[in-house]
C-alpha cells in the first residue's frame, strides 16, 4: 500500500471513530504530516486534556500516552506502538525515588513529564521542558528533588537559587552529541545559531545561542534574522523547521540524535490500531488521581 493511500486510510478512520491523532515533533516525517496536531510533551498534554474526540490517537512514547490517559480518563487512548518507551522515563523507578525521598525528608519532588504515571503519582509537581524554569520559580521550597533528567535539572538549576537534589537519568539520543562537534560546527558555520534542547549534556547546553524546548526551536528559529541554524535535538524536529521556512538551512547538529523509540511508529502502525482500536493505554484509578494531581499543579502555571 503506498503512503497516500495508508494516509486516506487514517483520515477516514479517524473520522469513523472520532478520534484525534497527537504526534510529537520527533515522530517519522509521514506520521507528522498525516496528524492533526503536532507538538512537543506541554502542547501534546494540553490538547489531550481539552479535545472533544472520544479516541486520542498517540503518536510519541509509552509515557505520553499515559499523560493524556491520565488527563482525558473518559478517552480511548491508542498507542499504536507499545514498545515505543523512553529509556530516560525508565531510569526512575517508583522504588527508588521513594528511597531518595527518604533523604531528603519534607522536600518536594519535581518530575519531568519524561517519567511513569506512577512515578508521577509519587511526585508533588511535574514540568515539561518548555515550562521547566516557571514551574521551579513557582515553588516557595528552597529545595527540591529534580527527576529523572540531570541535564535539564542543572539548566534550570541556573535559573535560581534553589538547591537542587538531581536524579542521574538522562537521554541516551540527547547526551551522544559531544561538545567537541558542535565547537567543529561552529566553528566552520560561524554564521550559523546553535539551538539545542535543555536534555543535552551541559557542556553542550554552554555552547548553545539558545536553549529551548522543540516547540521553542520553531519559534526561534521562525523570529529569528539568521538564515543557517545548527539544531541539537531529535532529527524530526527538521520537518517542520524546513516546512515553516523554506528560505533557511537547519544542520542537525549530529546524524546521532535519533531516537528509536520515536521513529518506531509507522502509518501501518497507526492504521492498525485504528482498525482495531488497540493498544490502548490506561492509568489505573489509584495512580491516576495523585499523578493528575501533579500534572494539574504544572498546568495551573500560567503561560506566556
Ligand atoms: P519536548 O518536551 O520538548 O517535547 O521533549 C520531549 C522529549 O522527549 C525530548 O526528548
Ligand atoms: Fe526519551 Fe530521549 Fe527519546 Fe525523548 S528523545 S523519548 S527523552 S529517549
């Protein structure tokens, strides 16, 4: 079957069953095209929370899917792919985090979304990395417990005078771009902005013209009076970068940052669990309330 037809395919059960289709900025060029909204984890949560479609479609990792199953209760949600996890949300188990806890007794724990729902359920406050600074100065707290993401953790760490308790996890795809390449990038690009997500390492993160979530590198790179951009994220944020504007050059910033478990989801992938309305991905009651609880503080934070 050729893509065109897959797509039609899709279309027209999305329609039969009223459902939506989410796809993150990091999915397979195809599977972005055919969706209704893409985005990055805030966006994807936020539209899951308020669409009137009774099936929400997830097309990302097993961890964003239980968001919107965690925000929209009353919605199928269909991971096409189930073996589509992050290795980074699977680097803090519920156990572990309990015992860190226990060290620090009375301090809170900030989770990025990048975790389980029932690491979340174990968490006060979580944050996205497009909201990760705002949700950390919103806390009167003079410390707190930042899991599972280092990297993120000690960018935002910059950002106040908090003392910050990191857990080690960290991206696998986000920490393989070396420092040392992108200095050989820049320099041979001087022209060029560095942008790069807030999960690379820090000695890469110091190099950068700007640090922002993928949602934020579009918005950057649109505003922005430079017509060459050196990108450290995920390879599929350069459909739409290149789509929104044909005029300028995107250089990923290293052939390495794939992330397998983003480019698992195929259009067959997705017309199948359409056909046959799995797999679905549900939170159980007990994990559900206290992890909304936690994604409902980070939403209340108002945003730009
Ligand atoms: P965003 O929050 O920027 O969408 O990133 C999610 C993610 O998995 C990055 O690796
Ligand atoms: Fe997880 Fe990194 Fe893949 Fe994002 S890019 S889903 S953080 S492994």
């Amino acid at each position: 079957m050729t893509q065109e037809t897959l797509k039609a395919d899709i279309k027209a059960l999305l329609k039969e069953r009223n459902a939506v289709l989410l796809a993150h900025n990091y999915m397979r060029d195809e599977v972005q095209e055919v969706a209704d909204i893409t985005g990055d984890s805030l966006a994807l949560s936020i539209e899951a929370a308020k669409t009137d479609a009774e099936v929400i479609v997830f097309c990302g990792v097993h961890f964003m899917a239980e968001s919107a199953s965690i925000l929209a209760p009353e919605k199928t949600v269909l991971l096409p792919r189930l073996d589509a996890g992050c290795p980074m949300a699977d680097m803090v188990s519920v156990e572990a985090l309990r015992e860190m806890k226990s060290q620090f007794p009375g301090v809170p724990v900030v989770t990025y979304v990048n975790s389980s729902a029932a690491v979340k359920a174990e968490s006060d406050i979580c944050c996205t990395s497009a909201n990760a600074v705002k949700v950390v100065q919103s806390m009167s707290e003079k410390e707190i417990i930042f899991a599972p993401d280092r990297n993120l953790g000690s960018y935002i760490a910059r950002f106040t005078d908090k003392k910050f308790h990191l857990w080690e996890g960290y991206c696998p795809t986000h920490e393989r771009l070396r420092p040392e390449v992108v200095k050989e990038l820049k320099q041979a690009n001087p022209d060029a902005p560095f942008v790069c997500h807030p999960e690379c390492n820090p000695k890469v993160v110091e190099l950068a013209d700007h640090v922002c979530s993928t949602t934020g590198m579009y918005d950057y790179c649109k505003k922005s009076g430079a017509k060459r951009f050196i990108i450290g994220t995920e390879a599929g944020i350069l459909w739409r970068l290149k789509r929104e504007n044909p005029d300028k050059e995107f250089i990923l910033a290293s052939p390495a940052l794939i992330c397998p478990n983003m480019k698992l989801t195929s259009l067959e992938d997705v017309c199948e669990a359409l056909q046959h309305m799995k797999p679905v991905v549900k939170v159980p009651e007990d994990i559900r309330i206290p992890a909304k609880r936690a994604l409902d503080r980070m939403l209340a934070i108002p945003r730009d």
